[in-house]
C-alpha cells in the first residue's frame, strides 16, 4: 500500500474515533423502549437510544465498536437497540438469544431483509441473502464445490503462489502485515475462485472493482455521491457482474477446477443448477465472504504470535513435525495451530455482526420484537465479554486445550461462522488456507511486534486494523 494512503486511512480511523468521543459526551444516551409489548403478552421492552438525531449511534459503534457493544449490554442487557443512520437495529449478545435466532423455529428472522440495507446493493441474492427454502437449495448445489476433493484440489492450487509470494517479501523495515496478507488473499480468490492467473490484467482488474465493491458496501454515506464510496462501489459492482456473465458460456464448456468454473457445473442428485444471474451472484458474493474473512483470522493471528515468540516457536516446532506442504489431515491434526486459529476468531470475529429482520411481530429472550425490525448478531460483542469468557481480552490458545474450560462453555458462546441454516459454507476452507499460510511462515520466517504496540483498529466485515498491521521479519 502507498504511503499516502495508509496515512489517509489511519487519520481517517483516528478522527472517527476522536468524532465518536465527543459525539458520546453531547448525546448521552437516554433508555427508551423500541415498542410496547403487546397487552397480556408477557413479554418485555428492548430497551436502547437512537443517538444523534439521523446519523444515531453510528460514528460511536465504528470508533470503538467493541467497547460500545460492551457498553451497551451492562447498560440494557442481552437485547437492546441502537440508533444507526435513519433507522431502529436491535443487537443480540447472549449465546442464548443468538441460538434462538439461528434456530429460528417459526421461520420469521429473514437473512435476505436483514442484510438488503447494509450490503444489498452489492452482493445481493448471494448465498447469504437468501431465506428458507430458496437458501436451503442454493446451499445443496453450492455444497459441490465444498467437498473434501474440492477442498483438496483448492489447497493445492495455493501451495506455488503462497511460496512464490512469500519468497517476495524482503525482511528489514517493519511489513504491513495485513496489507501483505489480503494482498496474497486476492491473488489467491483471483486464481482458486475465479481462475484468472494472479499477476495477470484481468485479475488486477477484479481485484479494484472488488474493493470498490466492499468499500461501497462499508461507506457510511449511502448515497450516489459523485466519486464517494457508494457509487464507487456500485461502479465494481456492475464490473464484476460484466465479467462474470461475460465469461459464463467458456466456463461452462471448460473443465477447469477453479471455483467459478466448479459453480457452472454444480448440479444435485435431482438435476437442480445455478441460472447465469445466481452463478454471477453467488460469485461476487464468495469473494467477499471468503476473502475479508480470513484477510482478518491471519493478519490478526500473526499480530499475537509476533507479541509471543515462545508462542510462535511452539507452532514452529509443531510445524517442523510434518512436511513442507502438509496435507489436509496434517493440517486439521496440529493442535496447537488449531486452538490459536479458534483463539483468533474468537478474538477478533472476522464476521463480526450478522443481520436479520423480522418478518412478523415475534421474540428474542423474552422481548417483543416488532415486524419489520433490524436485527443485528453481535457475535463480535458476544466473544468479547467476560460473562461468557474469562479474560475475554486475553489472546490464549490454550482455552482451547482445557477440558473444564469447553465444559462450562455455553453452546454458542464461541460462534465466529455463525450457526443454523445460514452457517457459513466455506468454513473448512477458510480454516484451511489460513493454516496453510501459516504453516509456510513459520517455516520461512520468525517475526516480532513491540510489546507496547497495539494496532489502531476500525471496522470493515468485521475487527479490521486500519494501521496496516506493522511487523518486524526475519527470514528463517
């Protein structure tokens, strides 16, 4: 990343944050009830505030997005609402009311309404914006190309380009490591997904209107504001969606491995296919659930294992014990990279907040929910709060390693993939390319970050360091 636009990025974070402090102090935050409960119902309030008046409790939740959801818990408990530019969200904390909302019993939490107004115009109808029976079908044909032999076909496609790539980096000044790390993750998607070689035009291409894509998606002016995010997004957006219709037809007379090509012939046992649209779709969509995902699990990962070098040599010598380019079996039985990964997630939920809306007048925990509400997952929240966590601030593996502690764990307290029907589809392969990143690391490098450093973090999919993550390498 250029200078100048690191610096941008990081004064960018710096004033939102400074924004979010005095916005708090002038608008302190009065409780109010959502709505009144239905006479004789039983059941209670959410209880929250709006905030500034039209922009609500935005600039608050992007500055220090932790600590407000924490806040906002102690204060309201495990259901509360927040202002959020223009209209009502109702947060979920508990493992408990999460788990009610996934299960969804009575079919009326819908993933399609909850996530239109946040990222709708620029990944809708992907696998994640749809309900019930259509998402259960897409789900089964997408299931053939997350098979085991996929998996493996995938893995093997990265191996040359993460050495190839990780040959490049030349140790010395500090690296920003999670600018490194997405940069290696796109050129993967661009390979493994879309199968367009990672160093060519076409990808270089895909890769710009994608992140103008994601970009549009996180913009908090969400209007088509002449060269602002939103209509930069909506630019790549119909970039992407020219490529991919455009290449269909090729694809569908290819017999390539990659993951565009895989979706173009998916069928079920009962001949059931993707149109042109839903491939389209389905593929702008994986880009970005695949990639900012695992961009944060890796690059904040790392960050920990730089603070903890006894840390870092007990997986390099866990590392050393198998081969060079492990297989899948190699890499799910190293344990203690297992139980760092699952640290990391829970640490720092790279899909942070999942959206639903209500679909009829319901319940979540004993509170009314009106039809119509926006509902926020706060899985990030929940994994960061010590009454489901002892010292939830704390990067420990080996909470991962101690029986009594998994015991006494509620059932979805740890939930970074989310649960139900809407569970995320490529969370074997995210585990695995960023264990196989890892693994190709600690064999080529030792790293270290200063103990009194802590990076200057913002919101993206999910945690997101805006400082681009400064480590020091040495090659091994």
């Amino acid at each position: 990343m250029k200078t100048a636009d690191l610096l941008s990025r990081t004064a960018i974070a710096h004033a939102i944050q400074r924004t979010g402090a005095r916005v708090t102090a002038l608008y302190p935050a009065a409780a109010q009830p959502l709505a009144t409960p239905p006479a004789g119902s039983g059941l209670k309030p959410v209880m929250g505030s709006y905030g500034v008046p039209g922009l609500g409790h935005a600039l608050e939740s992007i500055a220090e997005p932790l600590e407000f959801g924490r806040n906002r818990y102690r204060r309201f408990g495990p259901v509360f609402w927040t202002g959020a530019i223009g209209f009502r969200v109702v947060s979920v904390v508990s493992p408990e009311a999460l788990h009610e909302v996934w299960l969804d019993r009575d079919k009326v939490f819908s993933s399609e309404a909850g996530w239109k107004p946040v990222i709708g115009p620029f990944f809708h109808r992907g696998l994640m914006l749809l309900d019930f029976g259509e998402h259960l079908l897409h789900r089964r044909i997408m299931q053939q190309a997350f098979t085991r032999a996929r998996l493996i076909g995938y893995l093997d496609m990265t191996r040359p380009l993460v050495a190839d790539t990780l040959a490049t980096w030349t140790p010395g000044d500090p690296v920003l490591i999670y600018d490194r790390v997405k940069a290696l993750l796109l050129a993967m998607a661009s390979q493994v997904f879309v199968g367009e070689p990672a160093d060519g035009t076409t990808a270089r291409l895909l890769t710009r209107a994608f992140d103008d894509a994601v970009g549009g998606a996180q913009a908090i002016v969400r209007q088509p504001v002449p060269a602002g995010r939103w209509s930069r997004g909506l630019r790549g957006r119909r970039e992407l969606q020219r490529y991919f219709i455009g290449a269909i037809t090729d694809r569908r007379a290819g017999t390539g491995d990659d993951l565009f090509t895989v979706l173009c012939h998916s069928e079920t046992e009962e001949g059931h296919t993707f149109s042109d649209d839903d491939i389209t779709n389905h593929m702008i969509f994986l880009l970005m659930a695949a990639h900012d995902t695992s961009t944060i699990a890796l690059s904040m990962l790392l960050y920990h294992l730089g603070k903890d070098p006894a840390l870092q040599q007990d997986l390099r010598d866990e590392a050393g014990r198998r081969s060079a380019e492990p297989t899948i079996e190699e890499l799910n039985s190293a344990h203690l990279l297992d139980c760092a990964f699952k640290e990391s997630l829970r640490m720092y939920a790279p899909a942070g907040t999942l959206f639903r809306q209500a679909t009829e007048d319901t319940s979540i925990a004993g509170h009314y929910i009106p039809r119509g509400t926006e509902i926020a997952l706060s899985i990030h929240t929940s994994m960061r709060t010590d009454t489901w966590w002892d010292r939830p601030d704390v990067f420990d593996p080996g909470r991962f390693d101690d029986p009594a502690t998994l015991k006494k764990l509620e059932r979805y307290a740890w939930s970074p993939f989310g649960a139900g029907a809407h569970k995320c589809i490529g969370m074997h392969f995210a585990g695995l390319t960023v264990k196989a990143i890892l693994h190709r690391m600690l064999l080529d490098f030792r790293w270290t970050v200063p103990e009194s450093y802590t990076p200057l973090m913002t919101w993206g999919t999910g945690p997101t360091p805006a400082d681009g993550l400064p480590v020091q390498l040495t090659r091994i």
